[in-house]
C-alpha cells in the first residue's frame, strides 16, 4: 500500500486516537530517542520523539499499539492494513 504524506497526518491522528481508547497516553517529547511504549507507575505511555518526521512518528506509534495488543480488538481494515504493513518494514 503506497501512503501518501498528506495521508500520514490523518493516520497519526487515528492512532493516537486509538492509543487513547487502549488506555495509553502519546506523548511527544523532545529528546535523543526513537521512542516506544513503556509503563510508568501503572500507565501505559507511548512516547514518540517530537523532532522524528511525520512516516517516523507513524511506525513508532504502530509499533507500540502492537505491543500494546491490537490483535483482539476491532479496527477499521485500512488502519489494519497500515499497522501490519508499516511493522513489516521494521
């Protein structure tokens, strides 16, 4: 599946949304990191390197929403798609 750039900023929205509804909170930090999915006292955080581009933002927050376990749960099938196609590059 070819993305668009323009697409990328809906996906992320839909992500973060998602991240939200899994009971994760996505923070953007500023920082010298990738990012990921980590549990701090109990809560689930995505941290995501504010600094990264728009396609690199995306695979860290599917990356870490397939930590997360999004095998059980209902998404709409574009934003299936892109989750398994975009952890495939990793």
């Amino acid at each position: 599946m070819k993305i668009k750039e323009k697409e990328f900023e809906n996906i992320l929205e839909d992500l973060k949304e998602l991240a939200t509804q899994m009971g994760a909170k996505v923070r953007f930090e500023r920082g010298d990191f990738k990012g990921g999915y980590c549990i701090i006292k109990r809560d689930k955080i995505i941290v995501i390197n504010k600094l990264s581009n728009l396609q690199r933002k995306v695979l860290t927050l599917t990356s870490a929403l397939k930590e997360l376990g999004i095998e059980e749960i209902y998404l709409p099938p574009k934003l299936r798609e892109i989750i398994e196609e975009m952890n495939d590059n990793l």
